[in-house]
C-alpha cells in the first residue's frame, strides 16, 4: 500500500491530465454529492472548494436524499468499486426525482445501471483499493465537473506541485526524524481525538477513517468550536484520548482565538497533545496536503504496531450480510 501512497502525486497528475471528458449541468442550483468512505470524504472536498459560492451543496453519507432536491438539483454520485449500496440507492432516488445525475465509478452496478437509464457515468480506474484511489477519482472528478467547480488550473496544478514536495518529506524514502508523518505516527499514543476548524473537517474525518481502517485503531472527531461548549468538560476526567489539533494558517480570527484558549487548558491539565497545520496555498491545496500527511501517517502507525493495513475483514462482515 506504501508504494502506491508514493505515488499519489503521478497519479493526481495522470488523473487531472485524462481524457475524461468534460460534461456541464445548466440551471444548477443545489449540488449533492453522495458517497460513503473516501467517496464521501471527495464530497466533502467539493464542499469545502464550493463553500464560498452561490450554490447550496449537501453532502450525503447514507440513503437518502435531502427532501429539497428538484429538476434543478443535480446529484453527483461516487462509489470507487461501484457497488455501495447506499450510493446506488441514492442514485435510483436521484432519478425518480427527475434531478441532473452524474455517477463516477471504476464499473459495477452503478455502471450498469447508468448505461441502463441513460446516466452520464465516467469510469475511473481503482488503485489498490478503495482507500488509495482517493487522488485518482479526485482529480479525476475534477476535470470532468470544472463546468461547476469554480477552482482554476492553476490552483489545481499548485495542488500537485504541494504534493510533489511533500512526497521528498514523508515517504518510504525518508524514514528519518525529520519525516513528519512518521513523527505523529510515533507521538500517537492512546485513542486519537482528532479537533478541526470547520473548513477542514473532510481532511479530519478521512484521518479518522484512516486510522480506523489502515491502523485498525479507534479515532474520534470533533469541531473545536463546538467542542468548547461541550466535549471539553470530558477532559476534566482522566483517560487514554490524545488530542490532535488540525488548524489552518488563515482559520477565522476567532476559531484562532478557541485554539489558543484550548492548548492553555490542555497545558494546565498536563495533557500532551499534537498540532498539525494545514500550510498555505487554496483550499484545494490545503486539504491535499493534510490528506496526504495524515493518510501515510496511518500506514506507518500500521508499521509500528505490526499490522497489515490492507485487509478489512469487518467492513467484508458487514457488507456480505447487507
């Protein structure tokens, strides 16, 4: 898995640079994107990028459709193996609402399906698996939606130049102290409680998602803004929960604020924790690279305590029994 996180930059580049072709949705104004896992973590990546225009955009991570959708709506629908049943149930609803319908998939039944309903279906190929195919669908996606993210070239292009350099600092090939990567994967100690200011919450939830299924770890999150009017009050109680702080450079003025008062409290409690900063450059920019930080963190943390990151058996489990 290792190799392929390597090569995440080529295959953002290789993505980003494919024949998929162009298609654009007149009268939009209501966007969802709908996907479960690293698919709805690329939803919640368009949102972000999407967060300062004029379009509504919901995120769905389940079954149903928001009761706000119409023929001006469109649904953009993400499932990497193309056979989420949730997806594809969200899909079918899509179409019977009479919303614009777009489905990226690498085959299976959501292709089947669009070919059968006359669906525009794009077909992007798996990496490995579903968790490392995250840059390929990505960047992918956003080649062929550019008609509706509004994000330039250029800021895409300064997106993989971000990951290029960051690639020199933590892969394989630098299994050294300054790799910082391997850093928070050494300084993880416990059940990570994972803060993160609300423009960065996809990168945040992904490293939870990550941890849980590379690492085969327990993780937990939660906005900081919120947290101060609640989960904070946990930690008047002893326990086994490290606190990660996910912040960006240009967070609101009064989200920086929080931070400050919240590691002055951790400090006056002796409570150790980890700061991760999502650097600079757009949106877009920032989230790739905290993506791609957090995610090889989590294939070392897997190194570390001896555990293959593969295999998911309990994610087999469950979807054998659905």
């Amino acid at each position: 898995m290792y190799k392929i996180y390597d090569r995440w930059p080529d295959i953002a580049k290789e993505s980003f640079e494919s024949d998929q072709s162009f298609i654009d949705f007149n009268n939009v104004d209501h966007i969802v994107f709908a996907g479960m896992g690293g698919s709805g973590t690329i939803g919640s990546v368009f949102s972000s990028i999407l967060s300062k225009s004029n379009i509504h955009v919901s995120v769905v991570k389940g079954y149903v459709l928001p009761k706000t959708v119409d023929k001006e709506t469109l649904v953009v629908t993400t499932s990497v193996s193309g056979n989420t049943i949730e997806t594809l149930t969200v899909l079918d609803s899509a179409k019977k609402n009479n919303c614009k319908v777009i489905a990226f998939s690498s085959g299976g039944k959501m292709e089947e399906y669009s070919y059968k309903n006359k669906i525009p279906h794009r077909k992007i190929p798996i990496v490995h698996s579903p968790r490392t195919s995250f840059t390929s669908f990505l960047y992918s996606m956003l080649k062929a939606l550019n008609g509706i993210i509004p994000i330039p070239k250029e800021q895409v292009n300064e997106s993989i130049k971000e990951m290029y350099r960051l690639k020199n600092e933590i892969s394989s090939e630098n299994l050294s102290e300054n790799n910082p990567a391997l850093s928070l994967a050494e300084c993880i100690n416990g059940i990570p409680l994972i803060y993160y200011p609300a423009g960065l919450e996809s990168a945040a939830i992904r490293f939870k998602n990550s941890l849980q299924e590379n690492a085969k770890s327990h993780a937990m999150t939660e906005d900081i803004v919120e947290a101060c009017h609640n989960g904070i009050v946990s930690w008047e109680q002893s326990s086994n929960i490290m606190p990660i702080l996910i912040q960006g450079k240009e967070d609101y003025i009064k989200t920086k604020e929080r931070w400050s008062v919240v590691k002055e409290f951790f400090q006056s409690k002796d409570i150790e924790y980890k700061e991760v900063f999502s650097g600079d450059g757009n949106i877009l920019t920032k989230l790739i690279r905290l993506i791609y930080l957090l995610d090889y963190s989590t294939i070392y943390r897997a190194v570390l305590l001896e555990i293959d990151p593969t295999p998911v058996d309990s994610i087999d489990f469950i979807k054998k029994r659905l």
